[in-house]
C-alpha cells in the first residue's frame, strides 16, 4: 500500500485536533466581540455625557447672556404641571368653576307613560273572515312604563338639600324628579313650592342625611352692563355641567316665556350672552366672584346668544319664606289697573303722566271691575279711576312699577298709599292681603 493510501486512525487524530482549534478560536471570537460592546458603550456613554453637559452649559451662558432663566433640572414629562392660566380673568373663571360645579345639579323627570302597541285588523273580516289579505293598522294601550320626559339644571342652596330651579322645570304633578349631583349620585326629590308669580320653584332632595356642598347667593342690584358672568348646567339635558360665559347685555328686560302648558310674563330679568341652552334651565349665572346672581331661565330661539335670567334677590325671599314658612306667597292689594304713559295721559286728558290708573286695562278702556272682591284694596275704599301715585312713599312709574315694588311687602305689611281722586290727592292706609297664585 502507498503512502497516499487511507489511514483511517491518522485521519481522527487530525479531525480530533481541528476540532479543538476551531472551538478554542470560537471562544476568543466571542470574548472580542463582547470586549468590543463593552468598551464602545462605555465610551459612547462617557461621549454622551460629556457632550450633552457641553451643550447644556454652552445653551445655559447664552440664556444667560439673553437674560433668560432655565432650570437645574429638567423634570421628566410625566411630572410636566397642571395647566397655569394666561390671565387673570381665565383664573376668575377657572375658579369660579371648581367651586361652584359641586353645588349644581341635574334634574331628571321621569313620569308613567302609556305603551302602545300597534295591530293589524280586516275591516272586512265580518264578511271575507279574517283571512281576507285588506288589513289596517290599529292602535291600543298596553299597559305603562316609566320614561324620562324631560329635565333641567338647579343648585342647592342649603346644606339639608333645599334645590332652586325653575317653576316649569317642576310644573308637572305627576312626574317623579331626580337629582344627579357633579359626582354622579343620584337621590329623589320633592318640590316644597313654586312661585306664582316668578319663574321659581324649590325642591328637596330626600334619602340620605348629608351635608351637601351649596353656592354662595351675590346681589343682583349692583350689576353692570359689561360684566363678565358664568354660566353652569346640564346643557340639552344630556351634558353636566356644561360651562358658558359671556357678559350681562341688559338689565331690566320684561319677556313672556312659554313652553309646553307653560306661559309667563316675567319683569325686571338680566339678559346675557351667555350660552343658556335647553336643560340650563334653573342653573346659576354666576359673577367672578363666585357669587349666584341670577337662575337661568329662557333664551331666544330665533336669536344667537340672547338668554334671560331672573335675579337672585327675586329667589331670595322665596328661599328665606320656604325655609320659614314651607310656602311662597305676594303680598296683594286686589286691584285692576294700568300703569299710565305719556301716551295714555294725552289720549284721555289725565292730570298726571305717571301712577297707576284704577280700573283700566293695558290700554286704558275701562275694565270689567276695579277691585277684587273682599281684597285689601276693596276693604280700604278704592275706588275706579282712582290714581296710586305713590306706594309707601315710592313713586310708581314705568320703571318703578308697582308689580316691582309690591316684592319688597309681606302679606299683613300696613302700608300707605298717595291716591288722585278727582284731581285731589289724600292718604290711605291699607293691610296688604295674601295672594297664593
């Protein structure tokens, strides 16, 4: 055999052999690669740092240079502060907000409703039977079920749960209210009186005895025209309080709200700019001092922007007689009348241009009675034609009316009353009555 021949026992040794070297090669490869991570991460961390604090320094003495202030340290995006507001009016507002959304509420009227199912009859089945294809459809109750038919915004207004809100948010005797406070609770309530004469009602909220977080109540006499306001409520009955804000964009406005069986004239309210939309009803217009200064009550449907309010200080004695007296009552003198104008003192040639004429209706033709029967007024001898100039020593006027002034009187007040009778003026004293609507 030549020395070319195979040699199976020299070929393992070398295999053998080879083998080893290349494991032992694999090993340093590794060791190199993972030397080689090491030292690049080290040293691109070492550059990093070096260079970043290079250009934090250099970035920092030309801030400063500029006059402009950095921080040590830079905070981490998950600490990055609340929102700062840019003004101090945004503040105002914010703030405003904060405080007074606890004491707003949502009112859901639920009522039993008729279900009613649909069927299908032959006016034909008589004759053809019931077979016939002719069918017309018919209709029937089957029963009841409670649904939500409406609802409106409110505040408390003392710690027990006492509610204002509107009167026509709470017109319907059969209803079941339910108050939603900005937590989402939910409590029953009870309406304890509604105005009759003002767009006013107060309700109880009844379950649990807590106290209950209330707004601060304002004075609607010292407004301006201009000044910035806020309204809260529970915007088309579906949105909690929703926040809009405006200006005050008159004073002394007159309106006749309506809205399903419900309408009403309403003197001396606030008009605003303030988004007052379907459901604010009965919600707060508040100043910047967190003060309630009106009870949202209508806006204008044709127009952009046009809501009205009613005045605190309106709902404040029905506040304060409710928690006295569980009522609200007017005081009343019994009369018919018209309050005169230029225009109605040149038609019928009266002596004086302002007062309230006795016995007129709003155009100055005779009404159907002067007084009402067994009233105040009827008891002190008022008679038709009668001139009131004065109420208590307030003048009457068209500003001053006497539906306006009356609002300052409780029933049982003695008060005297400055009467033209046949061009001669005398003195009357008179004990206001009681009117319950």
């Amino acid at each position: 055999m030549s020395d070319k021949s195979f040699k199976p026992f020299k070929f393992f040794k070398e295999f053998k052999f080879s083998n080893s070297q290349i494991k032992i090669k694999t090993k340093r490869f590794v060791l190199v690669v993972f030397l080689i991570i090491f030292l690049s991460s080290a040293f691109g961390f070492l550059a990093g740092t070096l260079a970043s604090g290079y250009f934090y320094w250099k970035i920092k003495y030309f801030l400063t240079k500029l006059d402009i202030n950095i921080p040590e340290r830079l905070e981490v995006v998950s600490n990055v502060p609340s929102y700062s507001p840019q003004t101090s009016q945004e503040e105002a507002v914010i703030k405003v907000v904060e405080e007074t959304s606890p004491a707003v509420v949502n009112i859901v009227i639920t009522k039993d409703v008729p279900v009613i199912e649909e069927y299908y009859t032959s006016p034909f089945g008589d004759f053809f039977g019931e077979g016939f294809g002719f069918q017309i459809p018919q209709y029937r109750q089957k029963g009841t079920e409670k649904k939500e038919i409406g609802g409106g915004s409110g505040f408390i207004v003392s710690e027990d749960g006492m509610v204002l809100t509107n009167k026509h948010v709470v017109l319907d005797e059969e209803a079941e209210y339910t108050v939603f406070t900005s937590e989402g609770k939910k409590f029953p309530a009870k309406v304890l009186a509604k105005d009759p004469f003002q767009d006013l009602a107060i309700i109880k909220i009844e379950g649990e005895e807590i106290s209950f977080p209330t707004v601060k109540l304002g004075n609607s006499d010292s407004l301006r025209i201009g000044q910035t306001v806020v309204a809260i409520g529970n915007a088309l009955g579906e949105f909690r309080n929703t926040v809009s804000v405006g200006v005050i964009s008159g004073l002394g406005r007159s309106i006749t709200a309506s809205g399903g069986n419900f309408v009403e004239t309403i003197e001396d309210v606030i008009q605003t700019d303030a988004a007052i939309n379907s459901g604010n009803s009965g919600g707060p217009l508040l100043n910047l001092k967190g003060e309630v200064i009106g009870v949202n009550t209508a806006t204008v449907l044709e127009a952009q922007n046009i809501g009205f309010t009613i005045p605190i200080n309106k709902a404040k004695r029905d506040i304060e007689q409710v928690k006295k007296d569980g009522k609200i009552t007017y005081a009343f003198i019994g009369i018919y009348y018209t309050l005169i104008t230029s225009e109605i003192k040149e038609k019928y040639n009266l002596p004086v241009d302002y007062g309230a004429w006795i016995g007129r209706g709003s155009d100055g033709e005779p009404s159907e009675r002067a007084t009402f029967a067994n009233s105040a007024a009827e008891k002190a001898g008022i008679k038709r034609d009668d001139i009131i100039l004065e109420f208590d020593g307030r003048k009457i006027t068209q500003e001053n009316s006497l539906a306006k002034i009356i609002l300052d009187y409780k029933p049982g007040d003695e008060v005297n009353l400055k009467i033209l009778r046949e061009n001669q003026e005398k003195n009357i004293k008179i004990i206001l009555g009681e009117n319950k609507g």
